[in-house]
C-alpha cells in the first residue's frame, strides 16, 4: 500500500511539473496585480502600534531602553522593521494587558496562547509563532509525580492564566485539594517556592528551562496543556495587520537563514527548520528510498521478526511463571488422564519436590489413597460437566498427617483446538483460617480460663428461660457463686495460683451441679449457675436450689491453695418464673442476695427477699436530691481539653459534674442513669447545653479561643424530645453562639433507635451547622450501612479499647480496624483516654490526629482550663 501511495504522488507532480510553465506565466500577470494591491495597502506602513508587554523572560520583556526584547518580543521588532511600522510599549501584568486589550487601550499583545474563549473576546492571527507547554517545578525531592500528589499542595500559578484555568479543573476533577498562590509572572512563582510560600511552581517550559536552576527547582513529570503561542490583537486592530504577521512568519519559516530562526537560535529556542529542497522532491526521493528498503531489507525483516516473536514468547511465558509463582495459591494444569502438566511455586513446596518430578505423575504419587480418590471423583466430575465448580476439599499429605483444608476453583482449560480439555485448579489453603474461626467461635462463648461458658452465653440462656411460653411457667433458680477474699490470694500468693484456683473451682463447682444446670464463669472470680424448671411450685423449687447451693458450698470448701489457704464461697439465690421478671432484674435480684451472704461474713447462702429494697430506698433519695440539684447550682461543667497530633488544643468537652452538700461528689456514672431513667435528663441537658453555648459566645470575641469546638454528650432521652431541634435552635439564637464550633456527641444506641427520626432531626441540625460525633464506638451495636448515611463529623474510641491498646492484640486490631472505617466514611477519628505516651505514638502512626485523656489534662473548671494554654 506503501508504495502504491507514494507512486500516485510522484505521478501527480510530475503533473504539476508540466504545468510549471503555464504557472509562470500566470504569476507575472499575479504579480502585476499585487503591485496595485502592494500600492493600495501602502496605508499599513509607517502605523504606530501600541504593544502591551508584561515581563515573562526569555519569551518577552522589555530592556531598560524600553525595547521589546525576548524570542517574541525581537520577533515583533523584525516584523516591524520589515513592515515600517512603529512601535510603542507599555509595561503591565498580564491581566491588566489582557484587559487593556480587550478594551481597545493598546493594539497588540505578545505571549497569549490561543483558546477559545480568549478568542471570542481579542483577534488572532493565524500561523502559530511558536509552540509550547506548561510544566511544574518543585525543590528536589519533593515527591510530586502525578496530578493526584498535589493535595494539600500550594502551587503558586499567573493569574488568569489558561494554566490556572486548566490545573483547576484537573485537580476539582480528581477531587484533588490545592491551595492556589497567585502571582503575577513565572519568576515570581519561582520566587514563592524558593522562599517557601509555596510547594510547587506552573511555568512555560522555555522559562523553566532557562531560569529554573537559579532559584535551585527541578522540572517533575507533569507536563501538560501544549499550547500555541500568538500575537493577539485588539477588537479595534485592522484585520491588516494580524494578515501581514501571518505572511512574515509563514515566509519566514520557510527559509533556515530567516530572522525568525536566528532569533530562536539566539534564545535556544530553536525550531526544526522547514526542509530546502521542495517537498514533491521529498516525496519522489522518499519513494525511490522506500522500494530500495524494500527490497533489500524484506529477508531480514521477516527473520528479525521472528526473532523478535521467539523473544516475546519466551518473555512473556517467563512473566506469565513469575506471576504465577508470586501468586499465594496453589496453581496446577492436570492432562484428560489427571497427571499433573504443570505447577506453580507453591505445589513445588507443598509436595517438597522440585517441578520436574511432579509433571507426569498423579494424586497417588502424593496424598493418601482416600484423599487420592476423593480428587480423582471430583477432577473427572468437573471435566464430564464442562462446568467450572468452587469446592472446599480435605487433604492428607501421605508425608503428614496432618488434615489440611483447601478452597479449589476447578474448571476445564481446552489448550489447542480439537484435543481433549485438560483440568486447571487453583487451591487456597484455609486451614489456619477455620482454625482460627472456630478458636474465635468458642472465645466468643466460653471462658478462656476455666473452659466454662462465659457471660455472653449465659445472659443467652438466661433470657430464652425467662421468655418461655409455657404455659405451666415453672419456677428456675439463678445462683450467684462468689469467692470470699480471693483478692488475698492473688496479693498474697500471685495470680498464678489465682488462676489455678479458678481452675480448680470450675472443675469442682460443675461436678456437684445436677444434670442439664449450666455454670459459667461471670467475671474475675463469679460463677453463676441457672438451674432451670426445678418445679411447679416456689417452695419446692427454693429447697432444691438450696439443697444443690449447699452442696456447691461444700465441693468450694474441701479445695486448698499451694499454701493450704482455706477457701469458701457466698451464694445468693433467686427464684424466677419468667411472668413478672427480666434478665436484668433477676442478675439484680441474684446480686442482692449475695451481697447479704457477703455481710453475713461469708461461706453461707441468702435467698432474695423484700428486705433487700433497702437499698432502693437509698436510691429513691438521690433521685429527690437530684430533683433540687439544678435548682440549687448543685451542678457544674467541667471540660476536658482535645488535642491534635501537634499539641495544639482544637477544641473541649463538656463534661457533667454534681456536687451534693453531704455526699461530696457524685459520680456521674451514679446520677446520669437516674437522670435518664426519671426524665430529669431534658432540663438537665437543656442547662448544660445553654452553659456550652454562652461559652462559646464568650469565645467568639477572643482571638486565642475563636476556633475552639466544645462537645456535649447529648442523652438518647434528651435527643428523642419532639422539642429539642426548636430549643436548641433557640439557645443558639439566644446566645449568638456560633453552632459550627459546638459538636453534639450522640451513642451508637441512640443511632440505631429510630434510624430514620434521628436521622431526619439529625439532618435539620446539620442545617444549622451544627457537627455531629459518634461517642464511645465500639462499646454498642451499629448498622454500619447505616451509619454511612448519618451526618456524622467525628468518630470517638472508647477507651476501654485504648486502655490495654499497647498489650492487648485484638484492642489494638479493634482500633486500627476503626480508624480505618473512620477514614472511608470521611470522618475525624478522637482516641477518649488517652494516658500514655506510647499510645500517642502508636496512634499516630496509624492515622489517628485528635485526643482526649489524662496525658492531655484532667476535666477542670472553665476557669482553670487554660491557664497554660
């Protein structure tokens, strides 16, 4: 086709040579007219023309004699002088001489890149000057590769400047973040990153090139935006002058020796210059060239190229092994006959053999004669069906006895046309996974320690007896069984011995137990045991149970430690029919009686009885106390600094604190739940949402705090209120608080009551500005779906997880695993007690930035909080 071509062209110009002549002919008669033409256009010479320059060297400036200078700038000069025109400059930046040109103020402009919106607004000539691209500098070793290594980046760019326009839209297509420093030249880009303002530079690669080094930048990767570089023209300019730089250049370039390369040699700007010799000789001489190549190189084209083909092949078989090899999983290719055609790295090390000796060999050759036949079924199964299947296979090595699991994938794999398809698998080991899987099933249910179950599984228990539909509900008894004074051992004699008492507890404790009870090992050194449907009626129920406590009493008390230490036990006992009872209420009822056995100086068993609501009473009190707390300024906010991983203190939170005239101070862990449970949660949240509000107020006219965020616990009482979205709105209205510094902390349990109310009220909130946090994550139950579609800030670890994060392997998966979850939601991860330096390392390094705990300050008065701060 090649040649075909490039007879045709030689043929049309051999044409266009005999009609060369004619053409002559013709052009002296052209040329008569264009001497009218030259004549009546002699207007255009002698015209003063008004150019705006603005200083972007080695492309164009202005010397200090006011003349043009640069490739562009002596280019126009050249043009001029050719053209007997004159002309004047005047400095401006870039933007001003755009908009000078624009409004007819000055006739020409050096250095503009065409674009189409620029287009519509100044005139171009036609023929490009010259042609570039822009480019980004950085210091050395900055790291900037690609488009998406400019988040965070401040990048200085001229202004209005097509680059800015392009690089924005870039960066907002990839969601990129950048901080964009506007300057007014490429040297003052330069400038800005030597002197730190800014990361990286956007240049004209001829600028870079020539300049660049001196501020100690180096050009990265990302190039973009080729552009044409023009004279642009005001509206007003005759349309003459745009034709006549037309027909200066294009003459110009097609001429080596012209002023326009002797001005782009100068600058080092150089452009291939257009070829002397005509190109329908080109293409004739190319024609003669490409026949000859033909010819002679056909033979060792063909032999190159199979060569090269044998190369590719052996290439990319090695590339397909080493793939295949740095897979983790078993890789194989079995013939029709199932002998083994090929296999990868990982077969070689589960057989112990090198590849060589497996291919041409069966299943027989390696497993056990059961597990040999068992994969023969299922290999000619698969290759009878045609049909690809996923199966989980049990394998022996008949070099280990060991039972080891493997998740195949086997299919048939037809290798040429018309032979037999051959098998291929690939095999997972799983083995260690199912291991673990049910290591962790049985962590979930059972004591680690004793063997026993644990609370989990009992509280499972103990709720499907109480919600038994019987209809003859008969009675069950729970029996708390605590160890008296066991602390003594572990002080006295070490948690060694401790736990082998434990040990020795369960072991006793179970055997003495009557058939189907279920003991299970509450926690430290508790056992509770449920003996479910002693019988129809109280009175015989609460003798068998006393019966089997008793019994349990004395397996505890023929036990000894190492230093033959007596050991006893307390039981309390309750009685439970499921009518009237919940679990809680019975863990309750059970506790009670223990804690009289306990008074009772131990080793001896109570049953739950009425007398036991003394301590209800006591209840009742601090409830009616807790009615006047509010009323008498009884109550207090404490706040607690939040830190980032610089130090710097971003925000506070509030934290609740009631102080009684007789009890001193009340935990909060005592009065909350009574304030929820009675309904006095929504005034008292109602005050300390005011309080948090009037503070930041307070802060809003003081420099130092301005920026200062306080969180409120907000209680799922509280937050359930028809009325609260109205009187929070009111508080902030109130108070003149700005609520995009007050965060509103809300619990997993809150979240998933009433997803769609809580999120909808939520959403009315986050119309206000108003941030939300999600407090102690982890501690409850979420729908995580879900929670993606909450408008969620802030993600706060419980501490209970940051507690044992630096010794205990499933906490710190936990929270490694949560700050993850945090970061694909969007959402700013809070570590809640943080007391250690190490956990602060530790959580720096795996992307946790905010704090909160002891190492940072302890919950303190207002007044007190930033003392040092």
């Amino acid at each position: 086709m090649l040649a075909v071509f490039n007879v045709t062209g030689c043929r049309r110009w051999s044409g266009r040579i005999a009609s060369l002549g004619r053409a002559l002919s013709l052009a002296f008669q052209v040329s008569l007219l264009l001497s009218g033409l030259g004549a009546a256009s002699s207007g255009s010479a002698n015209e003063t023309l008004l150019v705006g320059v603005y200083h972007n060297p080695p492309k164009l400036f202005v010397d200090d004699q006011g003349r043009l200078r640069g490739v562009l700038g002596e280019l126009l000069e050249a043009i001029a002088r050719q053209e007997e025109w004159s002309l004047e400059s005047i400095a401006c930046e870039f933007q001003h001489c755009l908009e000078l040109l624009e409004r007819g103020d000055i006739d020409l402009m050096p250095d503009v890149a065409w674009s189409e919106e620029r287009a519509q607004r100044v005139a171009f000539h036609h023929e490009p000057i010259m042609h570039t691209w822009s480019q980004l500098y950085q210091h050395e070793g900055e790291g900037v590769e690609a488009i998406l290594d400019l988040e965070q980046k401040r990048v200085a760019v001229v202004k209005g400047s097509i680059q800015q326009e392009y690089l924005r839209a870039v960066t907002e297509r990839f969601d990129v973040m950048v901080a964009w420093h506007l300057v007014d030249s490429y040297a003052e880009g330069f400038q800005a990153v030597a002197t730190g303002e800014a990361d990286l530079a956007v240049s004209d690669h001829l600028f870079g090139d020539w300049r660049a080094h001196n501020y100690g930048l180096f050009e990265t990767p990302i190039i973009f935006q080729p552009i044409r570089l023009f004279y642009a023209g005001s509206p007003t300019l005759s349309a003459t002058v745009l034709e006549r730089i037309d027909s200066v250049l294009r003459r110009w370039k097609q001429d080596p020796r012209s002023e326009y390369f002797v001005t782009l040699r100068a600058w080092r700007a150089e452009a291939p210059p257009a070829g002397i010799i005509p190109a329908w000789l080109w293409w004739c001489f190319g024609l003669l060239a490409t026949i000859c190549a033909l010819t002679l190189g056909v033979a060792l084209w063909l032999r190159r190229r199979m060569t090269l083909n044998r190369a590719q092949l052996k290439a990319n078989e090695a590339m397909l092994a080493t793939i295949l090899d740095s897979v983790d999983a078993y890789i194989y290719i079995k013939t029709p006959a199932l002998r083994y055609q090929y296999v990868n790295r990982r077969v070689s090390e589960l057989f112990g053999l090198p590849a060589e000796q497996i291919l041409g060999k069966s299943d027989e050759a390696f497993f056990d004669s059961e597990t040999a036949q068992e994969v023969a079924q299922v290999d000619r199964n698969v290759m009878e069906s045609g049909k690809k299947i996923t199966i989980e296979e049990s394998n022996v090595l008949q070099s280990d006895s060991h039972v080891r699991t493997f998740l195949s994938i086997k299919m048939p794999l037809v290798l040429a046309p018309g032979e037999p398809a051959s098998l291929c698998g690939i095999s997972t080991e799983v083995t260690d996974f199912l291991e673990m899987q049910s290591r962790s099933n049985h962590l979930t249910f059972y004591d680690a320690l004793t063997g026993l179950p644990n609370r989990r599984l009992l509280m499972e228990s103990l709720t499907r007896e109480i919600a038994q539909e019987n209809s003859a509900r008969p009675y069950s008894a729970l029996l708390v069984i605590d160890l008296d004074n066991f602390h003594l051992i572990n002080d006295i004699q070490g948690h060694e011995s401790g736990d082998q008492l434990l040990i020795d507890v369960a072991k006793h404790l179970r055997q003495h137990l009557p058939e189907g009870a279920v003991l299970a090992r509450f926690s430290g050194d508790e056992f509770v045991a449920l003996l479910a449907r002693l019988g129809e009626h109280q009175a015989d129920t609460a003798i068998g149970a006393e019966h089997a406590a008793r019994q349990l009493l004395e397996a505890v008390s023929t036990l000894r430690t190492g230093n033959a230490l007596p050991v006893s036990a307390s039981i309390g006992i309750t009685l439970f029919d499921g009518v009237e009872h919940s679990m809680n209420s019975v863990l309750q009822q059970a506790d009670l009686a223990l804690q009289q056995a306990k008074t009772a100086g131990g080793n001896t068993l109570r049953f739950f009885n009425q007398a036991m609501q003394t301590s209800l009473i006591e209840r009742a009190n601090l409830e009616a106390d807790l009615h006047h707390a509010l009323a008498r300024n009884e109550l207090a906010l404490h706040y607690q600094r939040q830190v980032d991983h610089q130090g710097v203190t971003i925000g506070v939170e509030a934290l609740l604190r009631w102080y009684h005239p007789q009890r001193g101070w009340v935990s909060p862990a005592t009065f909350i739940p009574l304030a929820e449970e009675t309904g006095l949660i929504v005034p008292i949240g109602y005050w300390v949402l005011k309080s948090a509000c009037e503070q930041l107020a307070k802060w809003s006219h003081q420099a130092p705090y301005a920026t200062l965020t306080i969180s409120v616990n907000v209680s799922s009482v509280q937050f359930q209120q028809p009325e609260f979205v109205r009187n929070l709105e009111g508080l902030l209205a109130q108070t003149q608080a700005p609520p995009g510094r007050l965060v509103l902390e809300v619990t997993e349990s809150l979240l998933m009551r009433e997803p769609k109310r809580v999120r909808n009220t939520m959403l009315k909130l986050r119309a206000q500005g108003i941030r939300f946090a999600i407090d102690d994550f982890g501690t409850g139950y979420s729908s995580l779906s879900y929670l993606k579609r909450l408008p969620l800030d802030e993600l706060k670890i419980d501490r209970s997880f940051i507690r044992e994060l630096l010794t205990d392997k499933a906490d710190a998966a936990i929270v490694d695993t949560t700050i993850l979850l945090a970061v694909s939601l969007g959402l700013t991860v809070v570590a809640e007690g943080v007391e250690k330096t190490e956990q602060l390392d530790w959580l720096k390094g795996h992307g946790c930035y905010r704090y909160q705990g002891y190492l940072f300050g302890r919950p303190m008065p207002i007044d007190n909080l930033f003392e040092s701060y």
